[in-house]
C-alpha cells in the first residue's frame, strides 16, 4: 500500500503523532511518502492520503500548510483519507468539522480521526497503531 502523509505541527505534538503513525505503516510494509510542506494535486495518486494538523485559531485546521493542500488537491471523489492532530485547549471539535469539510469534498474516511490534547499519551499512541491497523 502506497501513502502520502502531509502534517503541519506548530508546537511538535502533531509531528509526534505523524512520527508513530509512519513508524507503524513502515512495520506494517507500507511505502509512505512524508511531507511537511504545501503538497499538489499529484499528493492523490496513492492509495491513503493522510493528513495531520493541530487545532489552529479557534479551533480550525492550519492555514498555512494543510488547507491550502486541500484546495490544491481539489478532488477526493472517492479517495480514501485519514486525518489526525493535536489541540492545546477546547476540545478538539475542529476535526468534526475537518472530517465533516472531508466527506462534503467526497472523500472515503477510512477510519475514525484521531485527535489528542498536546503531546500523545500512551492511549493515543495505541489509537494510531490501531488506525494504521484497519488501513
């Protein structure tokens, strides 16, 4: 299975989270393309397209990074994706609407998104391992 895994991370913690879940795909045999920059349109040629923010503002995906990788994207008519982040206050209710954004633009979630407050503790840590699990 081939994936592409785009993460913005301000404070590390949602780099923390992308670092478990490609150290579980990389045990689980995938090949995984990482990127902590603006990707384009050839980001969807792969079977998984996943996607990592923090909760951003007032609770929102980053803007700097992630959001414009959507919209460059443009399509996800069918394609599979899975989302993940981090938030340092509130209660994480950006990745309801990031997931609800997601299925409006017609992607297949694959799993439920993960979201933690700051730094992965050790349920979180199982939860990515078990997300990479039913990918």
């Amino acid at each position: 299975m081939k994936v592409n895994l785009v993460y913005y991370s301000g404070s590390g913690h949602t780099e923390e989270m992308a670092n478990i879940l490609v150290d579980a795909m990389w045990e689980k045999g995938m090949e995984v393309n990482v990127f902590n920059e603006e990707v384009d349109s050839d980001f969807s040629n792969t079977d998984l397209m996943v996607f990592g923010s923090p909760a951003c503002g007032t609770e929102e995906v980053d803007d700097t990074i992630i959001m414009p990788s959507i919209d460059a994207i443009g399509e996800f008519k069918d394609k599979k994706v899975f989302m993940f982040g981090s938030f340092g206050w509130g209660d994480g209710a950006y990745m309801d609407s990031w997931k609800e954004l997601m299925e409006e633009k017609g992607a297949v979630i694959v799993t439920e998104p993960i979201v933690c407050l700051e730094s992965p503790d050790d349920e979180a840590i199982e939860k990515l391992k078990k997300a990479v699990e039913s990918f």
